[in-house]
C-alpha cells in the first residue's frame, strides 16, 4: 500500500501536468495555423542575421 | 478595423487583420512578414497561413486603404476581415477540444484504476481505486459533458430527441449507479464506461467542428466587392468620400477608373467601359456613356465617370440578390442530416428495450438493484458511441482527400447532400469556361508580342490584363514603351522606336472580342475568346456516369451559351437573370429532383443556395464562394465530378458504419439483457466499435484518386 500511495499521486501529477501542458499550448494559440507551422521552417531568414 | 489597440513605449500601435487569400507558401510568409515590416508606419505583420490572414501592426494613422495597398505593393491582393462572422464557429471548436483534452485525461487516468481492478484487486484497494475514480469521472463528466447534456436538454424542453439524449441519460445514470456502489462498496463501478463515452463521442464531434473551421477560413465576407465608400461632389464642387450606407439618392458621385461602384445610379458624365462580372457574369466589359445605367458591385474599368445616384445602400441590385440568397438559403438549413435521422429511429428503440429490461428483470424478482444494474448497462452498450464516430470520421477522411485534389467542402451536411443530387446545372461563364478572355497569339512575331507586352501590361483593361497575363506566361520580354497613355473607351498609345504603337478597338468592330494592335503602319487583330476549361467535356461525362445528367442555365445572350452548349451536347437556356435562374431551379425542385448547382457570378448566388447542393470556382465572386457548399481551385473542372463521387462512395461507408453498428448492437445487447456485461466487457466493446468505425473511414483516403 505505500507503494500505491507513491505511485498514483505521481501518476495523476504527471496526468494532470500533461493536462495543463495540452490547455496552456491551446491557450498560446500553438494550434491556430497548423500549415503555417509546417510551412515557417523552410523560410530562409539569410538577411535577418 | 481597428480590433484592438497596444501599447508600445509612447504611441499606442493600432492592429488591423486583413484576408490575403492569394497567401499559398511559405514564401508568401516570409515576403508579407518581412516586407510589410519595412513599411514606413507598419511596426509588423503576422501571417495565419490556415485562415489565410495577416494581422498587422501599425501607426494608427495609416487608414485600412494604405495597408491594403502597401499588400498589393507585396503581390498580394486583401480585403479587411469583416466583424469575424465566423467567431462563434471557433469559440465552439475550442470548447470541443478542451473538453476532449479533459475528457482524455479522465478516461486515462481512470483506465488505470480499473484495469487493477479487472485484474483482482479487491476490500480496502478496490474501494480505494473506486472512490478515486469517483473524484476524477465526476469533474471531468460535469465539464466534457456539457455539450452534450445542453443539447439534449435543448433537444427535451422542445418536446423532440436527438442523439444526445440517450447519451445523456446513459452517462448520468451510469455515473449515479457507479457512485451508489462506491459508497456502499459494491463490485462494479461504470466510471470507466461513462468517461470513455464522452471521450469518444467528443472526438466525433471536434472532428465535425474541425471541417467546418479549417474550409470556412480564407472565405471573405458577403458583399466585399462592393465598393465601400465613394467621392461625393458637393455643390461646391468639392469632393468627399462618403461611406456606402451613408449615401442617398440624388448625389452627384465621380468614380475614378479601376473603382468599385457603391451604388446604382445613372451616368451624367463621361464614358467609359464597365467591369459587370459580378453582376452577370459577362466577361466581356460593356461600355458606358451618358444616360447608362449602371450597378453597384461593377468596376470602372477605363475612365473617370460621374454618376448621380439612384438607389442606394439596401435598394440596390446586388443588395436584392443578397436578400434573394438569404431567403433561397433558408430552405437548405431544413436538411436533417443522416446521424440525426438514424437517431430519430434509434434513440426510442434504446429507451424501450431499456425500460423493458428494467421491467423484465424487476417482474422476474431480481430486486430493483439488479434490475437498475442491467437496464443501466443496456443503455452503455448501445450507446451510439460507434454511431457518433461513423459520420464525422467518414467525412473528414474524405473531404481531406478532396481538399488534396484541390476541393474545399464547408461541412458533413455538403457532402451528404451531394451524394443525394440527381441532376447538375452549370453556369456558362467563369464555371464551364475559364471566365477570362485568352488571347489568341499564333499570328504575333516575337517583335509583336514584345510591343503587345509593353503596352498591355500598364492597362486595368481586362482584354489587356489578359493579353498581358498570357504573353508573360510564353515567357515574352517587354518591349520599352516612351509616352506612354491611354484613352477610356478607345486604347493604349505610345512610341516605340520611333513609331507609333497602339493597342485600341479592332476596325471590324463587328467582333466582339479583340483587340488590334498597331506597330507603325501594321496592324494586328487578336482575337480573343473565353476557352472552355480544358477537361469540360469529360467532366460532364463523369458526371452523367454518376447518374447526373448536366444542363447549362446562363445570364450570357442565347447565341454563345446555344454555341458552347451544342458544343458540349447538353440542354441550354441562357440570358438568365438571378431571379429566372432561381426560378429554374425550384422548378426542378419542384418536380422532385435534387439539383446540383455549379455557378461562379453574383448572378448565380441565389441559384447556388436554393439547390440541393452547390459548387463554386475558386476565382467566383464572394458572395457565391459563401452560397456554395464547396469550392473548387485550378483551371480544372474534374473536382466537381470528383466531389460527387467521393461523396457517394462517403456515404457507403458511413452506410457501412452504421450497419457496423447495429450488428454490434445485435450481438452486444442479448448479453446486456441478460445481465453479462460487466464494466470490462464494456469498455472492451466500445473500444473495439470505435476503432473498427476509425479503421473503416480511413478506406476513403484513397478515394479521390
């Protein structure tokens, strides 16, 4: 049993940690343009340096 | 538009979001956001790629117009977004998807639990491992739940059921029982079921709500070609721009070449050629002089004309095919679609057998426990949990098939719809053809074509813009043109080593489309002409294969849609107005077909919304890109064929799943009856259901190939 008390506490710590992440990057607007994601890494910036 | 205002440093930065539709690459990108920064005024700019959008950061002091223009400058043609009439869409998205977060979260978590005790645990531990699914499922229920249990209770107080009743009342009974039997330490708790439920179900709808977003974006606003302001001349002499809703008819208004018209009036002075397009879908400018009467929506295209106004604001043409649309719309939002009528036969079927098994069980003395236990289990497993995937999984799968051969379709009820037409009408101008006049340039030198060049690339007139497009494609170098300029109504002048060159109106004006080009004492006629889309004919040959036998219904004159339709091989009527194209179309209505409308202009905006189903090219006008329910990009006509079939072979699979479904219930519910399923069992089907539906849809990735 104290092993249980241990390892499900840290299994919904790290759930809930997931959670948030998932809620936060919603939040920070990380999924509003998917395709421009994919398509920013091949901007070449040689000028920006 | 300035959406909102921030503060950096001293001078508060005003953000304007514009639409760039012509936004494709990430080279586009890259020059909007590094070459708007060099703006003088412009402190920076951020591209959305998806909703093709460009916020940008700027002096308050550059007006919407300097933004729009320092875009053209780039290459790329904008419009403001209008007061984002697609905001309650998104707030609905991301409601769906936190919930579906959460919901995830839950079902983990929980299955975790569970699995210990599927696998033994028992006394103190199980009660532990119950009561710590009781403290995650009830959260997570109450909040992942709330769409459902709203809609249901929508669906309840107006005295009808939908598909979300029964699952509501099996997830709330299911989490009632469950708590009963954590407190009183009982072996089986359904947290598990209720939470895995949802999160199913969920999917299902943000996979729904996913396709209705991602098409709409890039969409422009209704009516965002007419012009939004115009010069007024007071008596003075003196001219104001004034807003379009605050025009009134009597004023006297000067429209510069190359703008858009805000109202209808008549012409006092000046003669010119007008850009009706959107109107009639006429590609072939119509010239203007004193007395004509002209549209709001056309564009001047050669010189300046003044106009006194006549009807203005909502009394215009274009604001009556607005209204026209609006009322033709209203009929298509009656469409019930498919899992709405599968659970109007399958939701009473469920609360029945049920009830029965309730009623069976308390009859035959088993005890109201055991009799909630088992009823409680039958409405588990014959939640439409398979059921609410099969639609949307088929749907999405194939409109990102579509959307990959260049089809955008707005929503699942567009393709359910499609697969049901019977018949296809199609508009001449811009929809079987290209919609812009092509030069013919066999009989031009290489001298000529440069000289063409030259002269046609500084001219707004869509003849030239033509001409200018297709030599630039043949790769032509322009030629260096001095004194060059040009005349409303007649051409485009200049020098060219010493001789005088012209572009201007052909002598045989008998032609209707061509222009002559004079190099010193030469003169060249090019003629040109509006090409049917290169795969027309076998477009209309998939079509007929598919059951759909095509017909063409025109604003263009007789003659040319009788010419292009005998071509073709297919019934025509043509110098259809909105309303008699609108007409033709409740009359096929009317005699029980399912018409498929194909149009592009305003003139056919009407028409695109009172049929069955709708299709519009990329290069349509606005308003009928937002009438239709799909739009088509690329000179090819072949996505419309391609549309209707990935449509029908859609709804074989959603059949497919459907009938997935009812056999699992038929194998799964004699069990639930006779009081089987544990929570194991259930999870087990439901899962099993789910990713069978999943593994099924993917099948038409393949589709539109």
């Amino acid at each position: 049993m104290t092993g249980l008390a241990l390892l499900i506490p840290i299994a919904l710590g790290m759930g809930l940690l997931g959670l948030a992440a998932f809620l936060w990057s919603m939040r920070a607007g990380q999924y509003e343009d998917m395709e421009g994601a994919a398509s920013r890494i091949l901007i070449d910036e040689e000028d920006e340096l | 538009m300035n959406a909102s205002a921030i503060i950096q440093g001293e001078t508060p930065l005003a953000v304007t979001r514009l639409t760039v539709p012509g936004m494709k690459c990430a080279g586009c990108i890259g020059k909007i956001e590094r070459e708007l920064a060099k703006t003088p005024g412009i402190t920076g700019a951020r591209a959305n790629l998806s909703a093709k959008r460009v916020a940008i950061t700027h002096d308050p002091a550059l007006d919407e117009g300097a933004l729009t223009a320092a875009l053209l400058a780039l290459g790329f043609e904008s419009q403001p977004v209008a007061d984002n009439p697609l905001a309650s869409d998104d707030a609905e998205r991301r409601r769906l998807t936190r919930a579906l977060g959460v919901a995830g979260f839950g079902m983990m978590n929980i299955m975790l639990l569970s699995v210990s005790v599927w696998s033994g645990a028992d006394g103190a531990t199980r009660a532990l491992f119950h009561w710590l699914s009781a403290l995650i499922a009830l959260p997570v229920i109450a909040y992942s739940g709330r769409p459902f249990f709203a809609s249901a209770w929508m669906a309840l107080s107006h005295r009808r059921t939908n598909m979300d009743v029964p699952i509501s009342i099996g997830v709330i009974l299911a989490t009632c029982m469950s708590l009963y039997e954590t407190v009183t330490g009982g072996a089986h708790a359904f947290f598990d079921s209720a939470v895995m439920l949802l999160f199913f179900l969920l999917a299902g709808r943000a996979l729904d709500a996913e396709m209705r977003t991602r098409t709409r974006a890039g969409i422009g606003a209704l009516l965002g070609r007419m012009g939004k302001s115009a010069s007024v001349i007071g008596p003075d002499c003196t001219a104001r721009r004034v807003a379009a809703k605050d025009l009134l008819p009597g004023m006297l208004v000067l429209v510069a070449a190359g703008e858009a018209l805000a109202a209808d009036g008549e012409v006092v002075e000046g003669a010119s050629t007008l850009d009706n397009a959107m109107l009639t879908g006429e590609s072939a400018p119509e010239p203007v002089g004193q007395g004509s009467v002209v549209h709001a929506g056309a564009i001047n295209v050669s010189a300046p004309l003044r106009i006194r106004l006549t009807h203005v604001a909502e009394d215009t043409a274009l604001a009556e095919i607005a209204r026209l649309m609006d009322e033709a719309g209203q009929s298509r939002s009656a469409y019930v679609r498919i899992a709405d009528r599968a659970s109007r036969l399958y939701a009473p079927v469920v609360h029945a057998l049920a009830l029965a098994a309730f009623a069976g069980w308390m009859i035959a003395g088993a005890g109201w426990h055991a009799s909630l236990t088992i009823a409680i289990a039958v409405l588990i497993i014959t939640c439409p949990c398979a059921m609410g995937l099969a639609v949307p999984a088929a749907q999405v799968v194939a409109s990102g098939a579509l959307l990959r051969r260049g089809l955008l379709v707005k929503d699942g009820s567009a393709l359910e719809r499609l697969a049901e037409c019977d018949v296809a009408v199609l508009d001449k101008t811009g929809t079987l053809t290209l919609g812009s006049p092509r030069p013919d340039l066999s009989k031009l030198d290489a001298e000529a074509r440069a000289v063409a060049l030259g002269l046609a690339q500084t001219s707004r007139h869509p003849l030239s813009r033509g001409l200018a497009a297709a030599l630039r494609a043949a790769e032509v170098e322009p030629a260096q043109i001095e004194g060059l300029a040009e005349v409303g109504g007649k051409g485009v002048t200049g020098r060219w080593q010493g001789n005088a060159v012209a572009l201007e109106k052909p002598e045989d004006a008998g032609q209707a489309l061509a222009t002559g080009l004079r190099i010193g004492q030469r003169l060249h006629t090019i003629p040109f002409s509006d090409p049917l889309r290169p795969d027309a004919a076998a477009t209309l040959a998939a079509l007929a294969a598919e059951g759909l036998p095509t017909r063409i219904l025109s604003g263009d004159r007789a003659a040319p849609v009788a010419a292009c339709a005998a071509a073709l091989g297919i019934p025509s009527q043509g110098e259809a107005d909105p309303r008699a194209k609108l007409a033709a179309l409740e009359a096929l209505k009317a005699a029980g077909h399912r018409p498929l409308m194909v149009g592009d202009g305003l003139n056919d905006g009407p028409a695109l919304a009172a049929a069955h189903a709708s299709i519009a090219p990329g290069t349509a006008s606005d308003a009928s890109q937002q009438a239709a329910d799909a739009v088509f990009i690329g000179e090819a006509l072949m996505p419309v064929a391609l549309a209707v079939r990935v449509a029908k072979a859609t709804m074989r699979i959603v059949r497919q799943n459907f009938g997935f479904s009812i056999a699992y219930n038929v194998l799964a519910v004699p069990l639930a009856l006779t009081g089987q399923v544990t929570p194991l069992v259930a999870a087990i089907a439901m899962s099993v259901s789910s990713l069978v539906v999943i593994a099924n849809s993917l099948r038409l990735s393949g589709a539109a190939r």
